[in-house]
C-alpha cells in the first residue's frame, strides 16, 4: 500500500532551493561579470589614488601640511601653496551650483508638470545637446563673447554698490578695477555648462513619479506647487540631489572652459569680479612646463581634488540617506 506524502502548506508549491542551487549558466556568468565590473572600478580609484599620491609624495613631504593650506605660489622659489587653488575650485563650483540648480529643477518641473508633452520633446532633444557641447567650445564662447560684454555690467554693479557692507566686498571694485576674466565668469560658464546634465536627470527622474500619486493630491484638493511639494519632491527628492552632485562634479572638474575664463590670477579674495585661479586651471595652463617639485606640487593638486571630490560624494549620500529615513518614519 502506498501512503502518500501530505505537502506542507507554509512551504510553496516547486520550492526555490532546487532552483537556487542550480542556477542556469547564464544567471550565474552575468553575476561574475558584474561583480568584476564593480571590483574593477574599485581598482581603478585605488589605483589612481595610489599612483598620484606617489607622484606627489614629493612635494607632500617637502611642503607638508603647512604647504598645503598656504596661498603663496612662487616657481622660482619652489613655494607651492595649494589654498589659492582650492579656493578658487571651490568658489567657482560654488557659484555654478547656486546659479544653474534652480534653473535646471524649474526647467526639468516645467517639462515634465507644465508643458505639453508635444511640446516639450523637441525642448528635451534642444537640452540633450546642449549637454554634449564640447567644453572648449563654451570656453572659446566665455572669452571671446561673454568676458568683453559682461565686464562693462561688472562696472556698473561695482559702482552700485560702493560703500554698502557686505556687498561692496563681494561684488565692489578690488585694487579700483574689476575684470571680465574672474570667479563670477568662470562660475557663469559652468552654470551653463552643467544645467543640461542636472535638467536631464532631474527631468527623468521625476518623470518616474506616479501618475495616481499626483492623481491624489489633486483629488484632496492641492494645487499645483502643493502636488509638487507633496508629492513629486519627496518621490524624488534623492535622484535630483545625485542629479546636482553629478553637476557638481563636472564644475569642479572642468579644465579648459575654467583656464580659459578665470583669468590665472593667485590670490584668495571675497571680491568675485577679479581673476583667480583653479585646481584643473593651473594644471592644464602649467604641467606641460612643469618638473621635479614644481610638477610634484601639481600632481599634488590633482589628488587634492581627487580627495574633496569623494568628500563631496560621501556628503551628499550622507544627505539623501538620512532624508530617506525621516520620509519613511514620517
């Protein structure tokens, strides 16, 4: 007599451990490659950090800490200061943040909330392709178009505002002269440059927002900006900020459009009318001249930036991380 075996009800019809422990050839070849995708990545950041840090270890230890955060850059004395540079990197993207962010979300909220769809798709290809304009091309455009046109209206905001506190600091005149080649021009030029890329991620991201979640909000009797408040911006709160770090990203690592426009000039000042000078700036303008310490200290500066660009990264993810966690506690 044969008895039959009473089937579990908590366990599932064709369980998956017979499966699990066959995977076909391919699940299991796609799986290798990733991972040696990811760990290949891992080893080129490691390896450039390596290799940099060992071609800078010269001037790290010859000018230490103290050369570092020092503003003097003096070649023919072997003084090498970094603090200028910085500065000038981080002030620079600064700008191009403050100036292209807000463009870009309301351009991506006007594509995607407010414009036919007929309408904006030639919008969005217009925006494409801007995003893929070479970066010299911006550059030849900055010196040659903008720097001659805007000096004049530096001029005038700079006799506007003499003698007002604060802003007679940041926008007055430095030494009785401003420049079209300063901070503001080179922080202009990549505001142009990065409000495509941050527009086309931010667009895509919060064209992903669902439609009955929109619906709903409509339905409860919000309006417009109070959907988007309510229901778009949480929804897409963490790819618009990889969208800007990414912008971020591309600011402070943009060389020949910021050699060109910066106006080459070292010195740590508030006034954003004046020349200054940037990490990429100063190594495409000099490393081609450069060896031994001197061109030590420009590795140095690479790998400087390299460190404040993962700084950044850590910072941001940090961020949307924790706006993540109060959005699924609230």
């Amino acid at each position: 007599m044969t008895t039959a075996t009473k089937a579990d009800p908590a366990k599932p019809a064709g369980s998956a451990d017979s499966l699990s422990r066959r995977r076909p050839l391919g699940d299991r070849g796609f799986q290798l490659l990733a991972l040696c995708a990811g760990l290949l990545v891992l080893a080129i950041l490691i390896g450039i950090a390596v290799s940099t840090a060992q071609q800078g270890a010269n001037w790290f230890s010859t000018a230490g800490f103290k050369g570092i955060f020092s503003t003097v850059w003096d070649v023919g004395n072997n003084q090498f200061g970094a603090m200028s540079f910085v500065f000038g990197t981080v002030l620079t993207s600064v700008i191009a943040i403050i100036i292209g962010v807000p463009v870009s979300l309301c351009v991506a909220l006007l594509l995607t909330e407010v414009v036919p769809r007929r309408w904006a798709a030639p919008i969005v290809t217009i925006i494409d392709l801007l995003a893929v304009v070479p970066s010299v091309v911006w550059g030849l455009w900055g010196i040659l178009v903008l720097e001659p046109w805007i000096q004049p209206i530096y001029a005038s905001i700079a006799s506007g505002v003499n003698g007002i506190p604060v802003l007679d600091n940041l926008f007055g005149e430095s030494n009785g002269s401003v420049s079209g080649a300063s901070f503001f021009t080179c922080g202009l030029i990549l505001a142009i440059m990065i409000t495509p890329i941050i527009t086309s991620l931010s667009r895509e991201v919060i064209a992903t927002v669902p439609a009955i979640d929109k619906e709903g909000a409509y339905a409860l009797g919000a309006t417009r900006w109070e959907m988007i408040r309510g229901a778009v911006w949480p929804h897409s709160q963490a790819g618009v900020v990889s969208a800007i770090l990414i912008g971020l990203g591309r600011a402070m690592g943009e060389t020949i459009a910021a050699a060109l426009v910066i106006g080459s000039s070292v010195q740590v000042t508030s006034h954003l009318f004046v020349p200054g000078y940037s990490i990429p700036a100063v190594i495409a303008n000099e490393f081609g001249e450069s060896s031994g310490e001197f061109r030590s200290a420009l590795i140095g500066l690479g790998l400087i930036l390299f460190v404040i660009t993962i700084i950044v990264n850590l910072v941001a993810r940090w961020v949307v991380e924790r706006s993540t966690r109060r959005q699924r506690g609230a």
